[in-house]
C-alpha cells in the first residue's frame, strides 16, 4: 500500500509542478509540487524496503542423539514471513 501511496504523491507533485500554470498569492505551487514528489520517492523507497524485510525466510536445523537407539537425528525447520506462502 505504501508503494501506492508514494506513487500518487509523485503524480500529484508532477502534475502541480509541471501542468498547473495558476498563480495563487500565498502559495507557490511548483514549490509544493516538489516537496510532493520528494515525499512520494522517500514513501516509496519505505515500501520496498518493508516489502524485502517482510519477505525474508528462517532455517533452522538440528541435530540431536537418540539416547535408546544411538542414532543421529536431524530436523529442519524453515520459517518465511512471506504472506503469499500461506495461501
């Protein structure tokens, strides 16, 4: 969502500085219109580095000695944060 967000702000940053020609007395729009892209790229930036954070995975491995029989026992656990994993 915030990959969104940060395109729109962008968008409406781009079309306030560069579309709108209105002179309006106490603002200036091309000024408000850049700080809008920036915002939108800062949002934007956020977003991906959420999305690769969430998307990380955990393995764990362990390896244990049956005391009855004299085996080796290994097991393997993976655990992922992704949330498309779980459907």
């Amino acid at each position: 969502m915030s990959i969104g967000t940060g395109v729109v702000l962008f968008v409406i940053g781009a079309i306030l500085t560069f579309a709108v020609n209105v002179e309006v007395e106490w603002v200036n729009l091309d000024l408000v219109g850049y700080i809008l892209m920036g915002a939108g790229v800062v949002v934007f930036l956020l977003g991906l580095v959420l999305l690769a954070r969430r998307r990380r995975a955990d393995t764990v491995t362990r390896t244990t000695v049956d005391p009855t029989a004299g085996e080796r026992t290994t097991r393997q656990a993976t655990t992922s944060n992704d949330p498309a994993s779980e459907l």
